[in-house]
C-alpha cells in the first residue's frame, strides 16, 4: 500500500549507501529503494556500489568542469 511503513528493514549498511545516494529520502522511502534493487541482496549492493561509484565520477568531473578557465570569446566560437 502506497505510503506505508515497510514490516522489514534493510541493513545498516544498505541504508547509509542509498542515503547518500539519495539523502532527502526518508527512512521507508530508502528501504524501498533498496529491496527494489534488482536480483538478490548481494546483486543489490553491488548495484548500489556502481551507482554510488558513478555519482562520485559525476561529482568529480563536474568538480573539474566547474573549475576550468573560462574559454575567451575566440575559442567559443
């Protein structure tokens, strides 16, 4: 039922991996993330490491992006 607690919980350590994935979600919310992971619980953590290794890509090259020399007027055309 949409909007009810789950009767169980996933691991500690699942949890914090998908709150930083996904820090606004709540508590149930970041349970159903998890148990929505695809295959069985060792498929899910390892589906929440790669994702948790593309944000941190993502961070790292927008970081970098973020960071370079504006280009001159020239080197945008």
């Amino acid at each position: 039922v949409h909007g009810s607690s789950w009767e169980i919980e996933a691991l500690a350590v699942d949890q914090q991996d998908a709150r930083r994935l996904y820090p606004s979600l709540s508590h149930d919310e970041l349970n159903r993330v998890v148990f929505s992971l695809p295959g069985d619980i060792e498929a899910g953590k390892r589906e929440l490491a790669r994702l948790t290794d593309e944000l941190e890509t993502l961070q790292q090259e927008l970081a970098h992006w973020s960071l370079e020399e504006r280009l001159s007027p020239l080197e945008q055309a």
